[in-house]
C-alpha cells in the first residue's frame, strides 16, 4: 500500500507532499522522500550507469529501505514524483499506470490560471483527486 506520495520541483523543493499513515510516521517519511532525490539526481546525471534512457520518464526503484520501497517518475521539465510503499512485490506495470495517474492530476493541478509556477500545490481538489488515485492502487492504511 503506498504510504506517502510527493511531487519535487526541479530545483528539488517540495511543490506537494502528503502522507497516508499516522502523524509519527510522517517525519520519516520526509526523510525518505528527502534521501531518495539523491538518486533521482544520479539516475539522470549518469544514464549509462543506471538502466533507463534520457527519453524514459519512469525511474523505477530508487531507494529500498527495510520497511519502504520508494518509486520515482520523471517529468519532462525535471519534476519529480516519488511514492513510497509498503508492498514489497509491487508490479511496474502498475507502478507506472499509477504515475501516469498521477502526472495527469499534477497537469491539471498546474493548469489552474490561479496557481503559481514553482510554488507548493495547495489545491484541495488536487489533494481529493490524488487521494483517490491511492486507494484505486491499494488499501489505504489510517490510524
């Protein structure tokens, strides 16, 4: 079940983040989300090392801890989207079907003539619609 999504502007700071477990839990997950940018930044910064190419936007596992598994998305103006799991045996198909989602809420989000550029997403029904995508993807855990 994903525990945490969030979207990274491309200067790395935070544009959204928003957690789905209890409140002790999301200091850590901040932590997480934080670590992981680093290998985003390796992932594009060094393209032979890892597997994808430039042209893929998907960046697959980043950062697996013992608890988490993070996932990270690449948009094509270098703003990142990370989701962090519980699952341990999640699919990419639907990894991939998820950010898909997710970038297309992002899009509309963004789209808003009363949104500024850069800043952080404060938009409610961002926040709904992006609620709704994770509990399509999986069960929800609340405290």
């Amino acid at each position: 079940m994903i525990v945490c999504v969030a979207v990274v502007g491309h200067q790395n700071n935070p544009l959204y983040l928003q957690s789905f477990t209890e409140a002790d839990d999301a200091l850590k997950l901040h932590h997480i989300v934080h670590c992981s940018l680093d290998v985003v930044d390796e992932r594009v910064n060094n393209p032979k090392k890892s597997g994808p190419t430039l042209n893929e936007t998907f960046l697959g596992m980043l950062y697996p801890t013992e608890n988490y598994k993070v996932y990270g998305y690449l948009t094509n103006t270098k703003v990142k989207f990370l989701m962090v799991t519980t699952d341990l045996d999640v699919k990419d198909a639907d990894v991939r079907s998820f950010f898909r989602r997710f970038h297309a809420a992002y899009v509309d989000a963004v789209s808003n003539p009363f949104h500024v550029p850069g800043k952080k997403i404060t938009s409610n029904a961002f926040a709904e619609r992006v609620s709704g995508i994770v509990k399509s993807f999986g069960p929800v855990t609340t405290g």
